[in-house]
C-alpha cells in the first residue's frame, strides 16, 4: 500500500483500490476537502515561485494525486497543475483512464487542461477562480470557457464552476503580491 502521490499524511491507498466499497458519495465536506487540499498545494506552489494553480483528483471519497503548476520551474508551458495531477494519478495507478475520478481546480481549466481531462475521462471539473480571472491577473488565457468547450462540443463532461471562487482569488491576490511572480 502507498500514500497518494504528492499527498503528505494522508490515507494509504491500496494498490487494489478499484474493488473496495466507496467510502462516500461527494458530500459537501468532502468537496470542500478535496478543493482545500488544491489551494493548500497552489498556495505551496507559489511559495516555490511558481502560479496560483492547483488540482486535486479524487475518487470514491480518497485522493489520488494533487500537484500545483511548475510552468515556471521546469520550462515546460504544459506543466499545469491539472496535467501534473493527470499524470501523477496515471503513473500511480498504472492507466491512462480515469472514469469516475473527478478533478478540483483553483482555476476553470484552460482548453489544453480541459482536453487532457477529456482524454483522461475524468468525469467531472470542479473548479474555483475562472479563466477570465486568471486573465486579469497578467495570465495569457484564451478565454474560452469550460461551458464553451462542452456546447462546442458535445462532451459529456460534468462542471460545477465558482467553488470556492473567494478562496481561489485569494491565491491570485497572494501571488500577485510577491515580489518574483512571473505571469506566462
């Protein structure tokens, strides 16, 4: 048994997690974890000088992998928190399908975050701040939204926009106001 990847102190989750009972269906305690445990990993993220970005994917009431944006530390344009999490899920439980997980992002996830939640089959977003935010702060969006994408088209992709959105301004806020920021 191993711990979630990028997940300090939390539950071991076994290698077997597949055939285990669900713990929980999506409360709104549980929903409220899983999004702090997101800010909790931007807001570390931007004390390493990287963005306000963070994602935490989960499943049947666990945490799989959370991870924060290192765009900035890895000169890697796609190293968004989303598409680091994506990956950590992926290599820890050995597949590339994540149907039946859902994703908790401080920030509406931009089109190429929004694809590899599609690829990965992640069925729902749920997400703080929006694109247009993330814009406002100096962030090269295109402002395209989740909404936009799934009308465009057709995904069956479940959103729940605006979680926690006060708490995930404040990240932008917090990282606005440090002196090494550096928007892309």
């Amino acid at each position: 048994m191993s711990a979630p990847i990028g997940c300090k102190n939390a539950p071991e989750l076994p290698e077997n997690y597949q055939n285990l009972p669900k713990l929980t269906k999506m409360t709104p305690e549980n929903q409220r974890k899983f999004m702090q445990k997101a800010i909790e990993i931007a807001r570390l993220g931007v004390e390493k000088g990287q963005s306000p970005f963070g994602a935490c994917i989960v499943t049947d009431g666990r945490i799989i992998a959370y991870a924060h944006n290192t765009v900035v530390a890895t000169h890697d344009p796609t190293a968004h928190a989303e598409v680091n999490a994506i990956r950590k899920a992926c290599q820890k439980l050995k597949t590339h399908q994540l149907s039946g997980f859902s994703i908790f992002s401080t920030c509406e996830p931009c089109p190429m975050c929004f694809s590899a939640i599609h690829w990965a089959k992640i069925d729902k977003i749920i997400y703080g701040a929006s694109i247009s935010d993330a814009k406002s702060f100096g962030f090269s969006e295109l402002e395209l939204s989740n909404k936009q994408i799934i009308d465009l088209t057709g995904s069956k992709m479940s959103i729940q926009p605006g979680y926690m959105a006060a708490q995930c301004l404040e990240l932008f806020e917090y990282w606005h106001s440090k002196p090494d920021k550096s928007p892309y």
